[in-house]
C-alpha cells in the first residue's frame, strides 16, 4: 500500500503554485488547462506518480507554451 501521507504533502504543493500562479482560476479551470497540455506532451495521467504530476505541473507553469505564466512579484 502506498503511504497515505503522501497525500497531504502533494495537495500542499498544489495549494501553493495555485495560490502564487494562478488565484483567480477554479479548480477546474486549473486542471483542464494543465491536464490537456500536460497530457499532450506525457500521455494518461492515471498512469503518474505525485512526484511527476508535480515535476509536469511545475513545467507547466513555467512553460514558454503556457499563456497562463504569472511574471514573478
């Protein structure tokens, strides 16, 4: 069985990039415009671990080929 404290940890680390990227979006904004960029270029989603879902969604928000990119503060 997985460890479940994994899950809190990952949620944590996608509060975060959504509060500081992307505040205005809803949750499935956010998840449609990253899922079908990410799922483009990686495949299936149901086939990662949390640590690529972060590793791609890290990319994505830092992405020349995302228009959603927030300049840094």
């Amino acid at each position: 069985m997985r460890d479940i404290n994994r899950i809190s940890k990952f949620l944590k680390k996608i509060e975060e990039r959504w509060i500081k990227y992307f505040p205005d979006w809803r949750f499935g904004q956010l998840m449609m415009n990253f899922l079908g960029w990410a799922s483009n270029k990686y495949g299936d989603p149901f086939f990662w671990e949390e640590t690529q879902f972060i590793e791609y969604f890290d990319e994505f928000i830092n992405s020349g080929n995302s228009p959603f990119k927030k300049s840094e503060e």
